[in-house]
C-alpha cells in the first residue's frame, strides 16, 4: 500500500493518515477547504506529543508530515492502492464519496470505511465493485490504540480481506480482529451499551459522573471511566452507534438514554466541542 488515501482528516481520518504515514505510506487526506489547516494541525500536534514522549524522532515526525497531504481536491486520489473513508456518521455523505470514488481509483484498489455505525454492504452497493469494499475499523485514540477490526461484508473478495488484514499488522504493527456486517461490530457491540447504562446511571441522579467514573477506573482498571470515554469518543458517535444497535436488534437495553440525544442537540459532543459530561473549555 504505497500510496493511501482518507477521506476526512477529523479525530479518526488525522489519527489514521498519522499511523499509515508513520508506516511509510504517502498519504493524501481529503478535507473541505475551510477545515484543512486544522487537520494539517491535528496531525501535527499527534506527532509532537509522540516525539515529546520519546516514540519518535524529530526526523521520523518531519518524514512523516512530509509525506501526507492535506488536499479538496479527491481527483489527486486517482493513484490510491487503499482509500479509507473517515466522515462523519451521515450515510449520504459516505455514500456519495463511495460512488465518486469508485470512478476515480483503479479497479483494483480497496475502499474501506472506518465507519463504526453504518452496514458497510451499503457503502459497497453504492460502487460497481462491491468485492473491493470492506470495514477498516480504527480506535480513538488511534495512535494509540492497538486494534483494527475488520468488517468483512456478503460480497467482499476473501482476498482483499487477507491484503488488508495484513497491511494492518504487518505494516501498521495493528492487532486485526475480523467480525460480521452487523451493528457495533464486536467491540461496539458490547462497549456502547456499556456506556449507555453508564449515562441512564447518571441520568437518573443515582450517583455523580465523577462516581462512576472513578469506580470503573479504581475498581475495575479501566484506563478511563464510562462517562469520559464517551467523551472522548464523542457523543455524536455514541448516538450514532446506539441508535444502528437499536434499530438492528430492536432491544430496549440498545435504546439511546434521552439526556444523550439531548446534550448531542446541545452540541455538547464532548472533548471535540469543549464540552460533554466534563468540561474542556479551559
Ligand atoms: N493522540 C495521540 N496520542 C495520545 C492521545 C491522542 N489523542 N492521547 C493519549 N496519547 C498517548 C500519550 O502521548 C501517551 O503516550 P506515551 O505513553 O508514549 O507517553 C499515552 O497515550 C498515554 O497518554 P496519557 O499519559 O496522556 O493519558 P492516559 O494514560 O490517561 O491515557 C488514553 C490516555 C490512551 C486515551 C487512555 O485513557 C485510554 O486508553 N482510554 C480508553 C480509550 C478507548 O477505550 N478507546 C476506544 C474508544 S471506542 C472507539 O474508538 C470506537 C468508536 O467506533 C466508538
């Protein structure tokens, strides 16, 4: 995969152009004109934090920057052997990336989606080549977290789930899981009701969010506690994930708690907008 394309340089599209850069791979990331200093920046500011650790030398960082574009225009991405789309959780959005993608690339390129919501056998419809089309999973924060899951759909080639399963261990150093086309995935599957009874615990005044919290880290060595991981993940993504595992398995334990839907009507996303169940403003 020498030449990787995102589509989307947010949290996860800046996390994976930094991980699949830091490999080797010339990666161009696909943003709108008004957010691509802020993506170059993202980027940026991951790298410093990992040389500031010792992770990685100051000329592995510049190397890195070096070889990653932050580009609007998606026809530079015609060279792509790997485009991973990145967006947010809106199906028209990806949809329409995957239908003009499938006109750019080669035949023989892969498209994936790291989406975490939304059955990946519809973004591969969208294409003349659903066999090329899979789930490429990433973790928040992605220069950190170890895992990729693979999400194989009815129609993927088994080859092209072997060449990106190996990519992501091989290339990238990732801990690859493979799971079927269903809501949540594996870990999704299991971590969001988790946090959602976290969330309906809080909303119903039962204890505070620091109480929770505190009990899953010092009680079960969780490295953060339910309410700041959903923080961190942001609670748009939450929303939009329990709302696929509702809407798949019809349980009333995947419903979305109220006070979730309402602060992400607040625009209360957490860490990215400043605010969620803790406060980052300051
Ligand atoms: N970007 C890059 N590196 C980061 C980072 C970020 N945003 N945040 C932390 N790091 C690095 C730090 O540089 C540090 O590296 P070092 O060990 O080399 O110094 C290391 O991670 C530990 O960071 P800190 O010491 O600052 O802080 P913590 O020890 O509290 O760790 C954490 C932070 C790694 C985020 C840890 O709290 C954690 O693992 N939390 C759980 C994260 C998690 O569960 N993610 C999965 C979410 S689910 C998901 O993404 C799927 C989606 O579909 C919903």
């Amino acid at each position: 995969m020498k030449n990787v394309g995102v589509i989307g340089g947010g949290t996860m599209g800046a996390g994976i152009a930094e991980v699949i850069a830091r490999a080797g791979s010339v990666v161009r990331v696909l943003e709108r004109a008004e957010a691509v200093d802020a993506a170059r920046e993202r980027i940026a500011k991951s790298l410093a934090r990992a040389v500031k650790s010792g992770k990685l030398s100051a000329a592995d960082s510049a190397a890195t920057l070096e070889r990653i574009t932050v580009t609007t225009d998606l026809d530079t991405f015609a060279d792509s052997d790997l485009v991973i789309e990145a967006m947010p959780e809106i199906e028209s959005l990806k949809l329409e990336y995957f239908t003009r993608l499938d006109e750019i690339v080669r035949p023989d390129a892969i498209l994936a989606t790291n989406t975490s919501s939304i059955p990946v056998i519809r973004l591969a419809n969208a294409t003349k080549h659903p066999e090329r089309v899979l789930g490429m999973h990433f973790f928040n924060p992605v220069p950190v977290m170890a895992l990729v899951e693979i999400v194989t759909t009815l129609k993927v080639d088994p080859e092209v789930v072997a060449k990106v399963a190996a990519f992501a261990t091989d290339q990238l150093g990732k801990v690859t899981i493979e799971s079927k086309d269903q809501a949540g995935f594996i870990v999704n599957a299991l971590l969001i009701p988790y946090l959602t009874s976290a969330i309906r615990m809080y909303e119903s005044g039962f204890a505070s969010a620091e109480d929770i919290d505190a009990g899953m880290v010092h009680g079960c060595a969780h490295p953060m506690g339910p309410l700041r991981l959903c923080d961190t993940v942001g609670l748009d993504v939450c929303l939009a994930v329990a709302e696929s595992l509702f809407a798949e398995f019809g349980e009333p334990h995947y419903a979305p708690p109220v006070l979730l839907r309402r602060m992400v009507d607040a625009g209360y996303l957490g860490r990215k907008t400043g605010r969620g169940f803790y406060d980052y403003s300051t």
